[in-house]
C-alpha cells in the first residue's frame, strides 16, 4: 500500500485514519522513526527500556553500567529537584 502526503509547515505529517485504524493506533501511541539510508520506517515504538537496551548493545555497553548511569541521574535529579 502506497499513500502520499505533504510535510506541513513545522514538520508534520498526517498518519491517514485508514492506516491507523488499521494497526489500532490511537492518540497517545508512542511511534519511532527508524531511518534506513534515504528510507524513513515509522513504527509502534517499543517501550523505552527495550530501546534503551538495544542502544547499548549497538554501543558495547554493559547492562551494569546503565543501572549505574540512571541510578546517578535519579540521585542528580533529586539533589537539584530536576526531573526525573
């Protein structure tokens, strides 16, 4: 299936209610955008600590070493009242 639109004046682009009724999005679904060479994927976005995982294994890092990461930005976030 092949739709296309324009991109708006600040960037946006309408999801036809078509192709989402269709995959049963809804207002509040969260969506990635994955870019393949010249390619743009949108997809249901995958929960932020499964993202954040494949992340760090692309990057090499440790499980260990992000529970230590977000254990000091919680830490940080509290001392100066900052969002968490």
């Amino acid at each position: 299936m092949s739709m296309t639109h324009e991109i708006y004046e600040r960037g946006q682009v309408v999801i036809p209610k078509y192709v989402r009724d269709l995959l049963g999005w809804r207002q509040g679904t969260a969506v990635s955008f994955v870019v393949e060479g010249e390619r743009v994927v949108l997809q249901k976005a995958e929960s932020t600590a499964h993202e954040l995982s494949q992340l760090a294994a692309e990057l090499g890092i440790k499980e260990k070493e992000i529970d230590s990461i977000v254990h000091d930005h919680a830490r940080y976030a509290k001392r100066f009242s900052l969002p968490k």
